[in-house]
DNA sequence: TTTGAAAATTGGCCTAA
DNA sequence: TTAGGCCAATTTTCAAA
C-alpha cells in the first residue's frame, strides 16, 4: 500500500466498474502496473469485492432502517448469526455502545418492515429489545 | 423492472464487475439483452453506481464507528451537510429513533476517532451530543 | 438478436531497480 | 525479488443493422 494504490482505491470507490485502461490514463501510468496492483490489493484481502448501488426506493423497497438489537449476553453470537441469514437484513455488525449489533434492513413499506422485526426477526431466541430507526434520507 | 432485472442487480450487488456476458450465460440470455437492461438501470436511477468493497483495517484504517449525532431541530440540515464534507465521515443518514443523524466515520485508531469526533466535528454549530458506536466485526 | 469492429483483459515473458 | 513494460491471444463491450 502506497500513494498509487491509494490513489487507485479513490478511483474505484467512486467508479468501481471504471476499466484498468482508464485509470492507466487518469494516474499518467501503464495498463499493467494498475492491473498487477488491484490484483495484488484483491489476493492480499484490501479489495473484497465489488458491488453495484442501488436505490431502494425504485425496486420497490420504500423503507431502509438501521435496526439495533439489544440481547442476552450469552446469545449475542447465536442472535448475529441468525440475523445474516434473512435476505432483508442487508448488513450485520457488532459494535459497543448502545446496542450490541446493528443491522441494515430494507423492506417494502413500514407494515412490512414491522412484519420483519417483531414477527419474523423478534422471534429470535435471547433478543431483549429491538431498536429500528428509519432512513429517511441517504446524504452521503 | 421484472424479474429479470431482479436477477441482474442481485447478480450485481455479490459481484459488481462480472462481465455482462458471464451474466448472460448466468440467466440464458444474450450479452445485449443484459446490457441494455443494465443501461436502462443506470440511467432510471435504479442503479446508482458501483464501487469497491475495501477493508479499511488493511488500509490503516484500525477503528469504524457508527455515529449517531443529535441537533437542536434547526441546526439539523446544516450539521448533516457539514458532516458530509469530512473525507472520514464515509457515509450521513438522516433518520428517526433515537438520533436524528447517523454515520459511519473512518480512523486510524481510537485516539484519532476522538480527535475527529470530539475536535473536528464536535466544532460543528448546532451538535448537543454524539454517540459513536465502534464496530468490532461486520458480520454480513 | 445477430454481427463485426474497437476496446479491455489476461497471461507470459522480459528488463530494471 | 518485486514492480513495471511489452506483446499477443482472448474476451468483452458497443453500436450498427
């Protein structure tokens, strides 16, 4: 990890389908060199992927909420596990603060949304409290 | 949008560079059906764009913090607007529950979390309290 | 949907630091 | 040994018909 694959790694968070060739010419370098860096950044874990954005509301998925769940200690791993598997819960993460995991979850309309936390999700075994605050806009 | 569409942004969101043509042999179709439904996608806003997924703690990146920020009401467009101009402040959400503001903030280490949150940001007009929630792993 | 030209990717091999 | 340069074969993209 240099300044050149810093740099490249600026390009690709904005542009991440931008061709090799293309940031060749934006960094004044050769089609290769870029290639060989992702390359290594992807086979040493700094690159995970890669992934399309899209907008929610226009698929159909009028409500995104960034939910925190609260539970028993001795269940907090079993709870995060489970919570990966619904297709809703876009994200997963551990944290300290108030709660101790957060999520990302979308769903088609606030009914669906309370169907998903309280009915499908609340049945988790050791959750003690369910915290979902609405997105109502994305800014950055 | 149709099912196909479906298929194609779901394709997308696990693997945001796969050629259109892999995807095409994916779904039985021709490389022009899937790149004009692609095309159509960009251009409707349904897909916003594409990026890469990097692992901040390979890129010194050691602490990420979900930041929750509560305003005075008037001050709240105005603290969210200045948020996103930080370089470290990755992503501003506005939302209801328990904080009106809500980001996901990149350091280096705790001690530089505190100095963005409680010196850089915490100088914004308007700020009554922060609550940064670190993240220990991201599970999905 | 098919077709063909242009562009991008890939792999191998080479040199230089 | 590692990063970058070069070339040729393959694959992908793209805009016609």
């Amino acid at each position: 990890m240099d300044e050149k694959d810093t740099k490249i790694l600026k390009i690709l968070m904005e542009e991440g389908r931008k061709p090799f060739t293309e940031i060749a010419k934006e960094l004044n370098t050769s089609e290769s060199s870029i290639r060989k860096r992702i390359k290594k950044m992807e086979s040493c874990g700094i690159i995970k992927g890669y992934n399309v954005i899209v907008e929610p509301n226009k698929i159909g998925y009028g409500v995104v909420a960034l939910t925190g769940f609260d539970t028993i200690p001795e269940d907090f791993l079993h709870v995060a596990n489970e919570l990966c598997k619904y297709e809703e819960v876009k994200k997963v993460y551990t944290t300290t603060g108030d709660h101790m995991i957060m999520t990302e979850i979308w769903a088609k309309d606030g009914r669906e949304l309370s169907e998903i936390i309280f009915n499908k999700i609340g049945r988790i075994e050791g959750i003690k409290k369910v915290c979902p605050a609405i997105i109502l806009e994305q800014m950055k």
